[in-house]
C-alpha cells in the first residue's frame, strides 16, 4: 500500500510542472492571496450541477439564491487541503463575485466545499463576461475522420473528489 502511495506522488510529482509549463499564472482579481493559472472557463448549467453534487456550500447556495448568471471554473494554484480550482459564480443584478471551493479533510467526506470569497464584481471583470462568447455544441465536437485540422476536445471538468473517491453523477 505505501509502495503504491509512494508510486502515485512520484507520477504525479514529475507530471505536474509539465502541465504547468505553459500556463500563465496571475493573481486574481481583487484577491491577491489566490494564484489563477491560465484562463477562466465559462461553465453551462449542467457542469454547474456537477460541480454542486462535489460542493455542498455551492449547492446549497444556489438553492438559496437561484442560478447564477454567470458561472465559471478557474485553475487555481494547489494550496492543500484545497481543490485545485474554483467554480466562480456571478450576479449581475446585485453585483455580487463568490467563489467556491471544494476541502479534503476526510477520506469518507467527499464533497465538503465552502465558500471561499464573497463581494462585488470587478468592471474589468464584468466586462470580460458580458462579452464572452459561449462555446457552441459545433466548436466541441471532434471529427476523426478528416484528415484536417480537428476542434480541441471540449474541457473536462475534474470528476473525481481530491482524494481519488469518485463522485456519482
């Protein structure tokens, strides 16, 4: 069993910074303790509710307050126990940011989340989402028969709880 551990930090330890190579990192907007890797990915409603079935301040938000208008996931830099990313939400009408984050505190607690950041929108980031361009059904199909260029496959957002213990969709 520790030969195993061992083996999987090791895989994961040399993999890790060649994924990260290429990636711009920043600190976010109006929250300089969070390092934000790449760009953020806007998110549909189904990926939402995938994301509340790992996260259970997120879920229990939005059945408060309704959908967001805007959701969004965000790579974020690992800071354990946290995910690494979170999922952003955004009302325009009380110009509110949150973002959500998943904890691995136990290996029986799978989909303990919370709240990491509540207050209102950033200009600069309101207007990056109401001109962004949603992703048609068409950019995210991958043809294998042509022989030309093909679509990038669409983004898979993390399906598996921190400590390995899959999530039932």
């Amino acid at each position: 069993m520790l030969r195993r551990i061992a083996l999987v930090t090791l895989a994961v330890c040399s993999l890790g910074p060649v994924g990260k190579a290429g990636a711009q990192m920043r600190p976010a907007v109006d929250r300089p303790e969070i390092q934000e890797v790449g760009d953020p990915i806007l998110i549909n409603r189904q990926v939402l509710k995938l994301e509340m079935k790992r996260n259970t301040d997120l879920r229990d938000w939005v059945r408060l307050y309704g959908l967001p208008d805007y959701a969004e996931v965000q790579e974020i830099t690992i800071d354990p126990p946290w995910a690494p990313y979170e999922v952003r939400l955004y009302y325009i009408d009380g110009n509110s940011y949150l973002a959500f984050a998943r904890v691995n505190v136990a290996p029986n607690l799978y989909d303990y989340g919370v709240r990491k950041y509540i207050g209102p929108i950033n200009p600069g980031e309101l207007d990056r989402l109401l001109t962004a361009q949603p992703v048609t059904p068409d950019e995210t199909k991958v043809t294998f028969a042509s022989t030309g260029p093909q679509a990038a496959p669409p983004l898979v957002v993390e399906t598996l709880a921190v400590d390995g213990v899959p999530i039932a969709n």
